[in-house]
C-alpha cells in the first residue's frame, strides 16, 4: 500500500468544523448543550425541591435506607444544588471563567445527589446521573477559549 500525502489545508474548505476562535464546533456545541442541561436540571431540581419542602407525602416513604432522610430535608437539598446548578448553567451559557470549573464540580456533586435519592425516584435520579456524566465530559473536553486577539 502506498501512503499519499494530506492535501494542503484549504481554510475555506476546512476538513473539521470549527469555530470562529479556532476551537472546534462540536466542543463548543457540546458545552452550550451542557450549560442548558445544568438550567434545565437545575430548574427541575428546584421544582423537585419546593415539591418536597410543600407536601412530604410526594415520594414514597423507605423502609430501612442507609442514606435516608427526611423528605423535607431531601427537598432542601434539591432545592439548594438546583438553585446552584441553575445559576452555573447560565455563566456557562454567558461564557464565565468560573462556570467551567464549578459546573464539573457541581455536576460531581449532583451525581452524589442523585445516587443518594435513587431508591425515591430512580427512573429520574438514573436520567439526572447521566445528564451529569455527560456535563462532566463536555466541560472537561471543551479547549479553552482563546483570548488573544
């Protein structure tokens, strides 16, 4: 077999998609997707908060659960990590040096979150776990933006 050479760049043709910054589109999409995903289950995780906070009937009590809490108090903790989560989507979405970071360690946190409160809700904490794996991944993928102009 004979190995051709790659053809010259032609950067009105490139062969990856990419951004006007010089990061690729497909990291940039991906993490515009992850911040929307945070609001989106940020705002979820509120609205599941104040559901547990108002009505303590409104998930189904365990019976013997080694990480079992008050249901009020599982509402507060909803509430509190969405709110966070919420707000760290948005300075994603706007572009803030400090959203990055803190969204991986968020998203982190509300996989614990979630783990903690599967037997409660497991179809929705196992959806919520991996909406966080996937926001982990983009945001540690993502090149850094350049600031040289």
């Amino acid at each position: 077999m004979t190995q051709h050479a790659a053809p010259p760049f032609d950067p009105k043709h490139p062969t990856h998609p990419t951004t006007s910054a010089g990061g690729s589109a497909w990291a940039t999409g991906g993490t515009v997707f992850a911040g929307v995903l945070m609001m989106v289950s940020g705002i979820l995780s509120v609205l599941n908060g104040i559901a547990g906070i108002a009505a303590d009937d409104v998930y189904t009590r365990l019976g013997s659960y080694v990480y079992e809490f008050n249901l009020t108090t599982w509402g507060w903790i909803h509430l509190v990590i969405g709110v966070l989560v919420a707000v760290t989507g948005w300075g994603i979405l706007q572009g803030k040096d400090w959203a990055r970071g803190a969204g991986i360690g968020l998203a982190a946190l509300s996989m614990v979150e979630y783990f903690m409160f599967l037997p409660y809700a497991p179809f929705w904490s196992i959806i919520s776990i991996a909406i966080a794996v996937f926001v982990i991944w983009a945001l540690a993928t993502a090149g850094r933006p350049s600031t040289a102009k």
